[in-house]
C-alpha cells in the first residue's frame, strides 16, 4: 500500500482527512506543538492515530516559534484575544508552509508519495490553506529533491488538501462520522485549552456551522 503523511492536529478537518484516506494509504501523522493556545488538541490527536490506526505518529516540538511570531497573531500570544468571526489576527505566518515543509522531509525518507493536510473550502480566507499554494509547495520541495526522484531514491510528493478536491468541512465532518462514529465529538477545534469548546471563538463557530450543515447532531459539550 502507497504511504501518506498526514498534518494530524486532532481537530475535525485532520481527523476526518485521516478518515478518508485510511483505506488508500498506509497513514503517518505528524503533530505540531508550536506555542499554540490550544495544547489540548496535541492529547486528542495521539488519541486519534490510535483509534484510527495511524502506522506511526510524531509529536514534533516546535514551540521555538512561539517567541519567533511574537504578538503577531491570537493563537500564540498571550496579550491577544480570539475574535467570535474571521479576522486575520488569527492567521499565523505561513503556518502550514512550516508544518508541510517537515512533514514532506519525512515523506520523502519514508518514500510516502503523499503529504495531506486538512484545508477545505471553508478555508478560503487563509491564504496557505489554498491549493495555488500547496501546488507551488510542492512543486519547489520536489525541485529540492529532483536528483533523488531521478535516481529513484526518493518519490515523487504530492501535497493534497479537501480544498484541492472541492471538500467543504460538512463534507469531511459526514466521512469521519461515518468511519468512527460518536468519537467525532471529543476531536479538539477551539482555539482555547479549557476543560470545554469555548463555543465562542470562530473555530468553535465553525465547528457548530459545519455540524448543522452536515445534518448531525452535535453532541460536543460548549460553555456558551
């Protein structure tokens, strides 16, 4: 079976990316702890690559970048509030181009043909999320590899999101339901850490939209 590495944040866009590839590939998931608010989503994640069988799964310490985006952003600053709704405070500087840069390294010593992270068309305001920047991405670490690819020592990557293939997150939402079931509910969107989905910050709204859009029931416990 062709290997996949999958961006597994432990939220629903990741998990439910895990869902939907499981039966194609052979799956490595590879997590981010990079000074983020929500460290809770790292617990969830190591939850879900058992639960979804995930042949290996890294947790990768990149808290470094914490200090480096300094207050540039809600999500790794201490002074900044998180909005209700889009603002792009919440967009970390090229956050997944860091996160899909280590992620294809490991693909390609792992031969995977495959890196996956969860955008989806949802995602339309962050600009790393689009699949004109995954394609120019891949483009440039398959450049980087070319004489490897060449000899046949290295494969040939394709990085791929939802997005690419015109994926919104009630569609990934109704996959991952489908694979495991009630066990959706306890994936980690807020953008906080508390014992509970805020039910306030624009992920946690998202979260709410995509379930209703999706028809089912969501079970997952908010404080507001």
């Amino acid at each position: 079976m062709k290997k996949a590495v999958v961006v597994f944040s432990g939220g629903i866009d990741s998990v439910c990316l895990a869902s939907y590839l499981k039966s194609k590939y052979e799956l490595y998931g590879i997590s981010f702890s990079y000074g983020q608010k929500a460290n809770r989503e790292i617990s969830a994640a190591k939850s879900f690559a058992k639960k979804l069988g995930i042949k290996q799964h890294k947790i990768v310490d990149i808290s470094f970048m914490k200090q480096l985006y300094g207050d540039s952003n809600v999500l790794t600053s201490a002074k900044r509030s998180i909005p209700s709704k889009f603002d792009y405070s919440i967009v970390v500087p090229i956050r997944n181009a860091v996160f899909l840069s280590i992620a294809s390294a490991w693909a390609f010593t792992l031969n995977a043909s495959l890196v996956a992270y969860g955008a989806h068309t949802g995602d339309k305001n962050y600009p790393d999320c689009r699949p004109n920047f995954a394609k120019k991405l891949e483009s440039s670490f398959n450049q980087g590899e070319i004489d490897g690819i060449k000899s046949g020592l290295r494969k040939n990557i394709e990085i791929w999101s939802p997005y690419k293939k015109g994926l919104s997150k009630s569609d990934l939402l109704k996959v991952g339901y489908k694979t495991i079931g009630d066990s959706i509910f306890k994936t980690w969107s807020c953008y906080s850490s508390g014992k509970y989905h805020c039910g306030l910050c624009e992920s946690c709204n998202n979260r709410k939209n995509a379930f209703e859009k999706s028809g089912i029931q969501d079970k997952t416990k908010y404080l507001k």
